[in-house]
C-alpha cells in the first residue's frame, strides 16, 4: 500500500481476521462500525465487505439489526476452519 492508496476491503478483511485471530476481539464481542472505520482507516462499505467474508468464514455472526459479533467457537471448530 502506497502512502497515496486507500486501503482496500481485502486490506480491512485480512487486518480484522489477524486481530480475530490473535484475541485482540473475544468471542462474542460486538464489532462496533464506528471503531473499525477508525481503527483500519476504512470506509463503512468495505468494512461491510471485509465482514461479510469474515462471516462467510464463520469468524464473524451477524445478529439480526444488531451490528456484527466476533463468533463464539469451540476448539475444534476453530481447527476445521483453519483446515479448510
């Protein structure tokens, strides 16, 4: 990423899968838009994006009106994704 490019929904899919990953978000913390923009430097669009590919990998829940929730996952559903 140049100093000149904005980041990408692929850029703001991959940082939010790395913090999901390492625990900087726990299981069932509510993902606030307001911070994520803030955090990754993206707009809502593709934050929105980046999210929808994170719930696609069920990393991520959608709770119905309600925003989006780090999803809450046994050890052995965290391996069958990594295994994917």
């Amino acid at each position: 990423m140049t100093a000149l490019s904005q980041p990408t929904a692929i850029d703001g899919y991959r940082w939010l899968k790395n913090d999901i990953i390492r625990g900087t978000y726990q299981p069932d913390e509510k993902l606030r838009m307001s911070l994520l923009t803030a955090r990754y430097a993206l707009g809502v669009g593709p934050l929105r994006e980046a999210l929808s590919q994170l719930v696609a990998e069920r990393l991520v829940t959608v709770v119905n009106q309600k925003g989006y929730r780090v999803a809450s996952m046994s050890e052995a559903e965290l391996l069958d994704i990594f295994d994917a």
